[in-house]
C-alpha cells in the first residue's frame, strides 16, 4: 500500500461527513434524472407497443369483416391507409422518436394524392360510419373486437370491468397499472385489511461497522463486548455466544464510549432523514447497558449532521460528558450528564476531528486530535481556552489518529507517520517570547511503532500499551517507557486494525476495517468471532431444507451463514461483485448472479464452481430455480430472462429459451406451482406474464393469469401485493418482498430503512402493517427461512444482516383467509399502519 493509499484510509473515519449536503443534494437530482428517464422510455414503449398491436389488429378485422362483407373490409384498409397508419415493422426503440415525427409529411403527401384535404375528409368520415354500421349489425364481429383489444392491450391502458371480469388499477409515477382481480373475490369494495397475527422479534445481528469508525469496541464486566452497527448497539457474551440489542437510535449510530462505571454507555448517531426527505435530529443516548434503559437524551436539535466522538469525564466520577459533531466547525460541546444540558460549548476547528477525551486526573483539560493538529483544551467558568500542540523539529503528520494518557500524565498520540508522540508540558520561554509567554504542549519524545498509521492506543492496568498498525496490521504491546515486547500479525483477510479492547490483561478483542471482531491472545493468535461484508449488499438466498443462507455483495465476497449458530460457514471471494442468488431446490447448489452478465453455479459442499455461463453484458437481478428445479431463469438489466434447462443434480445447464418484450430492466421474477410459468416485474413498472413451456411465448392477455397460483412470490407489482405501497410511491420505494411459505404474510423492504410485515395477500391501498427498524440504510432484501421461523433483512449502505423471529401467527392460507374476508359485506376503513 503506497502512501496516497494510506492516506485515503486514514480519513475513512471522517470523510462520510465532508459534503454530506451538497453529496446529498447531487444524489437526489441524479435520481430524479434516472426517474425521468424510466418515465419517458416507458412511455415510448407504450406507443410502440401500441401501434404494434394497432397492426396486429388490422389483418383480424379485415378477415372478419371479409367474412361478412368484402367491400367493408376495402373500406376500413383505406380508412387505416389515409389516417397515415404507422407500421411497428418500421419502429424500433432507438428509431420510433424519428418515425412517429416523420410520419405527418407522409400523411400530407398522401392528401395531395388523394385531391382536396376537405372532401377527403368527408369521404373517410363516412367510410369509417359504414364500417361502424357493419360491426354494429354484427354483434359476434363486435364482441371479437372487444375480446381483441382487452386481450392484446398493455398494462394500464383501460379502466373499469370487462365481459372476463373486474379489474382496478394503481398508479405509479403518473402510470396506471391494472390488476386483474381473482375470481375468487366477489366484493373487491368490501375487502377488509388487517395488520397480520405475526410479529417480528430481532434474534441476531450480523456485522460490525469498523471500516469507517474509531474507538467503538469495548468490553464490559458481564463479559460481554459492545459495539455496533446500522442503527443497532450489540451486546455480545462472548463466551455464551449471546446477543442483547439497544435499538432506540433512529439512524446509524457513529461513536460510542463507556462511563467510568462500566455499566453507563453513551451513543451518537447520526442526522439521517425521513421518508419525505426531511432531516432528522442527531442526538446522544446515555443508557444502562444492564436494562437496556435510556437514562438521558443529549442534544437534540443541537448537533449538526452527526455526532462523531463522544467521551466520559474521569476525574468526578463520569459527572460529564463532551461531543464533538459533524458541522463544519466541528463543535464540541460538554454536556451535563445528570441533567441533560449544555455546560459549555466551542467551535473547534474546520479540520476533520478524530477523537476527543478528557484528561482522567482534571476534568476541565480536554484533548482533541485530528487532520494535522492536537488540540488543548481548558474550561474555565463555561468557557474554552485552546492550545495547539507544538510540533517543533519533528515532521508534522497529516493525521493524528488517536491519543491515550499515560499513568504519568502525558498524552501519547498515535499518527499517520507510524509513531507514537509523547507530549508534556514546556515552561513558558520568556527569553525568546517575552515576559508575557506562557507555558506549551511540546513533543518530548518520538517512538517509532508501524509501518502506515497508528490506527488505535489502549492502555493497560499496570501501565502497559497496546498499538494497532494500519499498513502492518500488527499489534504491538510496550512497557510502560515505551520499549517493545510482544507482537502480532493480524491475518490480511480481516483488515487493518482499527480498534482494540483489553479483556484481561492477556486476552484482547480487536476490531478490524473489514468490520471483523476478532478474540485471542498473543500467544495463540486471534480468531473472528464477529464477521461482515464491507460494501453494498444485494443477493440474499435461503436454503430450501436446512437453516443456512446466502449474500453476496459489492465487496465481491459470497458468503453462507448459519441462522442456528449464528455464524459464517464459509466466504470466498470473486473478480466480480455478486448482486443476486438462488438456491436449487435440491438444496446442493446455489447460483450467484454477477455484475457483468456472468453467473456461476457453486457447491456448497466443496465452495467449487461446477458450472457458469454469461447472458448479456449488463448486471443480472434475480436468479430463480422452478419449484421442481428443472429450470432456471436468469433475469438481467439488458431487459432479458434467459431459461436454461437444468440437469444432473443442479450441475449442467442448457439455454432453453429467452423471455424478449420488457421495455425495462427486469427487477424481479416467480415461477407458477406447476413449473410452466412466469411472472416478471421490469423497472418500467410492467407486469408480464410467459408460458415457458410453450417456447417462453409471452402470455398478452394478462387476464387469464388472474388465478394463476405462484410457488413463490417476490414481485413487487401484483394484484395480491397492491396494498404495500404507499400513496404517493415513486416506484423505487420498496427494493424487494417476500411471502412467507405459509402464505400468511409477506415482508417488505423499503427504502426508508424499514421492514414491513403485511397480511397476504394484500391487495386493498393503504393496508396495515407492522414496522421495524433498525437498518441505517435502504433495505436492499428479505427473505424468510425454509420454515418461515425467521425471516432475513439485508441492509445496503450498512452492511448489516438482521434475523428476525417471526412470532404469533395461527392456522389456514391465504386462500380461506380471502375468500372469508370477500364473503363479508361489512365494508370499514384500513386502520392507520401499526408501529411495533
């Protein structure tokens, strides 16, 4: 790793809070360009198809019409003809803009052909009357007609009840999407939703943020570590390999920092926003980590973007508490812990600040360090006094990481440079500054510890140190004069070290920036015992029999995790990043979908590929096997589902068809409970529908699939999940849904960092539900277990896996449920959606 590289990592910790505004602002514009865009070439795909099926239409009518009447049919070809039809033989995506604006000059042509534009027009109106007069005087003629069009019709294109049945509509982003409703449902109006009987309990956190984050690891004397990620403090027994959670944060939690009593834990997090894009306040929690209970809210409506750093003061007994925040000016503030207010506050500096502390023998001294500076401060009567650290002969750093105190007093920081500074106090030089001079902060001594940075500082009981190296990723124990005595290499699969917590003296736990926790000692090495991605995640998978799932991610990691141990069966590592997968229903294969088109096959077994292939070159989303799992669909961005016969176990594979008519990306996809169909959602807000058997022919009358039963059901458009939108959805408001295999329930993912817990089915707008937080980020997955004891949630900017317990629910499906429910002619209002 060159030094340019180092020094990116040493500002990970602080570049998320840079530009957050403006980074912000840029990322709303762009998606609401994106948006745009998918309107307009949904739009342009409505003309196009519509003028195709105005093609399809002509030469059934005129067979009909030559039926009945063979100068009728002459009458309507040159009604079309003089209308200047377009044909869809001569459109295709990237031309139609340029056919439909050059189609008005060959309609003129043909008037000037034709004679005078006035008499032409009186000549076709009367055309059209004699071919309305013949369909009217031939009602099976009509009937056919009518048949055609609400058979051959796109989504969205008509309303109200045909001769086949009702059928309602909702719209999205302006476009109308219709549903056809089943038949077993008589009284559509008088459907009545409820919040289900099922609950979500949270079981397991799977995670640790310590890529971007400092000083947020500690050990507590009931034997169990504290940290976090998302919006989620863990509590893990490390020897009872058992979880306890403080969830009252409402956005991702960045600092966290233990009172002297080693029982009191204070926790920033950071502003976030809401659903309408609104800011949320930043505060500080102070709470009990025995009961969990919140003793003290700080700050709120204080603090600017986040809360970075927060610390106890020491020498009265954790009477106080400092901030530092995430503005601009970096303030930092001391706050009175009993009583919850501001004693004094300052602005700090506009450099990044990495960490602030009181002195533990005088708690009106407070350190600060950061981007090239060591701060000094003193507090006296509600005000600040600053002095900045000297650096003198020694070569300024760009970074100072981190700072303890020595038993003796002085400040030891650690830096970018790779050495320990020792600070202490130098009298006032009255020689050189005069009499009014007073005394400064001076580097006393210089100890070389690491190659790249000095990432982390912990001291020990009997005076000891303990170094974390970034570049090296080492740990280094020093006596107290600072000479060294013992060290280790930390494996390069778990990062740098970013943090480090002394167990007992000998045993230590070390937070990593490939957000790992590891155990052990110097003497018998260190073993993880908290394991995550480091990037955006997307692909989520369960195994069809057995407690085990898969994820895969931007981290290009694919990894298997038990839901019973709660741990990491195994991860390898691709050239590409995964964004999909899906098991074989045989439960001896999986398939992961990539970034560029390609997929593979793994055994779970052995982790060998036994089997891979490419379809396009654009990024795959979904990977789905037929129930009986003699088929798999491949669902890409180039607008594709690529089928392939499976055999052999899961293991050979052989292109069977191709889906071709999404105007968009396809986004998600179920196969029917016989194995011969398809229902697909593309980005454009579509609802297709394909007969596989019979070649992957798509199904255009959308109709008679109105009764078709799903083996699973994971689309986000669909009569039966209409009512887990919002009014008001833009169409990317929820990323993924899940039906339980019960069919009693379906979880959503949302964009707002929510999951939902529905009724399924769950066709009526603004249903019910319950609501659970604590991601940080948009909810990119879920899924539930084979058993539908638990169900799966995967966070994407956070990294963070949460299992939760399903709790509650009782007997009979989801067909007994609805067909009771539309047997009722009691028609009430949904109740407002229940908050768990």
């Amino acid at each position: 790793m060159d030094s340019s590289t180092n020094s990116l990592e040493d500002v990970s910790a602080d570049s998320s809070a840079e530009f957050p505004d403006r980074v912000s602002l840029m990322e709303v514009r762009l998606q609401a360009q994106e948006d745009e865009i998918t309107l307009l070439k949904s739009s342009l795909a409505d003309a196009l198809r519509r003028i195709r099926l105005h093609d399809q239409l002509l030469p059934i009518l005129k067979q009909q019409l030559i039926a009945v009447s063979p100068g009728a049919a002459r009458v309507l070809n040159q009604v079309c003809c003089s209308d200047g039809c377009i044909s869809s033989r001569k459109l295709s995506s990237s031309s139609g803009v340029d056919t439909i604006r050059h189609s008005a000059p060959r309609v003129r042509r043909n008037s000037e052909k034709l004679g005078n534009p006035e008499r032409q027009r009186k000549r076709l109106d009367k055309k059209a009357a004699s071919s309305a007069n013949l369909l009217t005087r031939s009602p099976s003629l009509e009937n056919r007609a009518k048949d055609l069009v609400a058979s051959a019709g796109s989504p969205g294109s008509r309303r109200g009840t045909y001769s086949q049945g009702q059928s309602i509509k909702m719209f999205i982003r302006g476009r109308p999407i219709t549903m056809y409703i089943p038949s077993n449902i008589q009284n559509y109006e008088d459907l009545k939703m409820e919040p289900p009987s099922e609950r979500l309990e949270l079981d397991w956190v799977y995670g640790y943020r310590g890529r971007d984050c400092r000083a947020n690891l500690y050990f507590l004397p009931s034997g169990e570590a504290v940290y976090f990620i998302a919006c989620v403090v863990v509590l893990y027994h490390i020897n009872n390999r058992t979880q306890r959670h403080y969830r009252k944060h409402t956005d991702c939690v960045r600092c966290l920092t233990l009172h002297p009593d080693k029982v009191r834990v204070a926790s920033g997090q950071t502003a976030g926003v809401d659903k309408d894009g609104k800011p949320l306040q930043p505060c500080v929690h102070i709470w009990d980590s025995t009961t969990l209970v919140t003793l003290q809210q700080i700050g709120l409506g204080t603090f600017q973007r986040g809360v970075a750093s927060v610390a106890f003061s020491v020498a009265d007994s954790g009477a106080f508490l400092c901030v530092i925040d995430d503005s601009n000016e970096h303030m930092l503030s001391v706050w009175d812990c009993n009583k919850g207010t501001k004693h004094a506050e300052v602005k700090s500096t506009n450099e990044a600040v990495f960490a602030v502390d009181f002195n533990p023998s005088d708690s009106t001294n407070i350190i600060t360090c950061g981007k090239s500076h060591v701060y000094f401060w003193t507090l006296n009567t509600g005000q600040f006094t600053k002095k900045q650290g000297i650096f003198g002969k020694y070569k300024k750093p760009k970074f100072i990481q981190c700072f303890v105190f020595s038993l003796t007093g002085d400040v030891l920081t650690g830096d970018s440079e790779g050495n320990i500074l020792t600070w202490g106090k130098s009298a006032a030089d009255v020689k050189t500054l005069g009499k009014g001079a007073k005394e400064t902060f001076q580097i006393m001594r210089q100890t070389r510890a690491h190659e790249g940075s000095v990432f982390t500082l912990c001291t020990l009981q009997g005076g000891g140190l303990l170094s974390g190296g970034g570049k090296d990723r080492k740990i280094i124990r020093w006596s107290a004069d600072l000479a060294p005595e013992r060290e280790c290499e930390i494996p390069e699969k778990y990062g740098a070290v970013r943090t480090i917590a002394d167990v007992d003296g000998e045993e230590l736990l070390v937070g990593t920036t490939r957000n790992a926790v590891l155990r052990g000692t110097f003497s018998d090495g260190f073993v993880a015992i908290v394991q995550g991605h480091v990037d955006e995640m997307w692909g989520l998978a369960t195994h069809p029999s057995q407690n085990i799932f898969l994820t895969c991610g931007h981290d290009r990691q694919v990894c298997l995790w038990n839901t019973e141990e709660h741990k990491l069966d195994w991860c390898i590592t691709l050239e590409e990043y995964g964004l999909c997968a899906g098991f074989c229903p045989n439960g001896s294969v999986v398939s992961v979908g990539l970034s560029t088109g390609r997929w593979m096959v793994l055994d779970l077994l052995t982790r060998e590929v036994v089997s891979e292939s490419t379809d396009g070159n654009e990024q795959l989303s979904v990977m789905r096997y037929s129930p009986d799992g003699s088929f798999l669909a491949v669902g890409s961005h180039d607008n594709f589902i690529y089928i392939y016969n499976v055999t052999e176990s899961g293991r050979r594979y052989t292109r069977f068809g191709k889906c071709n008519g999404h105007s968009s990306f396809i986004t998600h996809l179920d196969w029917s409970k016989d194995g011969k169909y398809i229902m697909s959602n593309s980005g454009d807000y579509e609802i297709l529908y394909w007969d596989i058997a019979a070649g992957c022919k798509l199904l255009r009358n959308r109709y008679e699939s109105k009764d078709r039963e799903w083996a699973s059901y994971t689309c986000v458009l669909g009569f039966h999940v209409m009512g887990v939108w919002l009014e008001g959805s833009d169409g990317t408001d929820i990323n993924a849904l899940c039906r339980s295999h019960s069919e009693r329930v379906v979880a959503v993912a949302d964009d707002f960092c929510k999951v939902h817990l529905f009724q399924y089915p769950c066709p009526k707008p603004k249903a019910p539900s319950h609501k659970y937080d604590g991601h940080g980020s948009h909810v990119t997955n879920v899924c539930f277990t084979h058993s539908d004891s638990h169900l799966l949630s995967m966070g994407g900017k956070d990294t963070c896996i949460l299992q939760w317990r399903v709790m509650g629910g009782g007997s009979g499906d989801s067909r007994e449920r609805l067909g009771s429910v539309s047997a009722s002619s009691t028609s009430t209002n949904s109740p407002e959606p229940a908050t768990s």
